[in-house]
C-alpha cells in the first residue's frame, strides 16, 4: 500500500530555513512561478551555501521537519548530519511539509555563489526576502540538464523572461 503524501507546504519550509538562519537560492518550480512562469510544482527546491557553518543550520532544519529520503518505495530514515550533506551532490527528500530537494551544484552551474549572484530577492510572505534564482539561470539550468520535463518547461520559462524583459523595458 501507498504511503500517503505528506501536505504541500512551501511557506513553512521557506520559514524554517529562515528560522535558523540557512543560506540559499531557491530553485526548480517555485523560482520559475515567483516570475511569473505558468508551472505546477509540489516540491521545494533550493541550492544551499556548503560552507559547514550552513550545513548545520541545515542539519536543524532536516530534524525540524523530520525529512526522509524519498524513493520509490516510500520515505527511508537517514543519519541526518552535515558530512553526510556534503557527501552527495543532491539530495531528495520528503519532509513534513511535503518535498524538499537539496541540489548543491544544478547543472550548468557553479553551485550557490554562482546562484546568488544574479539571484533576486523576493518577498514570499515568510518573514524575510528570499533569494530566488533569476529566470536566466532557470533557463541555463534547464537546457544543461536536458532531461524531457526540463526540455518541456524550457518554451514557458523563455516566454516568462521576455515578458519581464520587456515590462522592464529591456526587450
């Protein structure tokens, strides 16, 4: 039998990594909406600092929101600690407030200093701006990881940033 999905709450794991003060671009679905793209998502994604200061407040996070690893058989419990973050390029996980995925280096990118850089800060209604990466780096992301459904998003992702392109009066 299924296990049943936990509830889709984006807000409430922006607020925690807010809480405990983790450094990250939020990436994937969410970033492309908060533009303006016309996606459906049911996941948090986001590329955090690696520095292990950040890694820790991390680690508060995971234990707050009781994540698992998420697989095809369902949610599995993992030694939650920061060496074990920063084994693995990205992790994909299922949390309390629904999915959350760590991806320390996206493809086509250089990881989180590489994000923020051009990243914009975004209030969402969670305390404080969030750092969201821009729709150039969604795109940039998009086309280096070429899997169908990031091919398939990529039309709408385009349109996106030439509409805000030209209301920004950049054509």
């Amino acid at each position: 039998m299924a296990q049943p999905k936990p509830p889709y709450d984006a807000p409430r794991i922006l607020r925690s990594l807010q809480a405990h003060g983790v450094r990250f671009v939020l990436i994937g679905g969410v970033a492309a909406i908060v533009q303006g793209a016309p996606q459906i998502t049911q996941d948090v994604d986001i590329t955090p600092d690696p520095a292990p200061d950040n890694l820790e407040a991390l680690v508060r996070v995971l234990v707050e929101l009781d994540a698992k690893l998420r697989t095809p058989q369902g949610p599995v419990d993992f030694p939650i600690d920061s060496k074990m973050l920063a084994g693995a390029a990205a992790w994909t996980l299922s949390t309390s407030a629904g999915a959350f995925d760590l991806v320390f280096e996206p493809a086509g990118t250089r990881g989180y200093l590489d994000l923020r850089r051009s990243a914009l800060e975004v209030d969402l209604g969670t305390g404080r701006p969030v750092l969201v990466a821009s729709l150039v780096d969604l795109i940039r992301m998009k086309e280096a990881a070429s899997r169908p459904k990031d091919e398939a998003a990529l039309p709408a992702l385009r349109q996106t940033l030439e509409e805000v392109r030209k209301r920004e009066g950049k054509g």
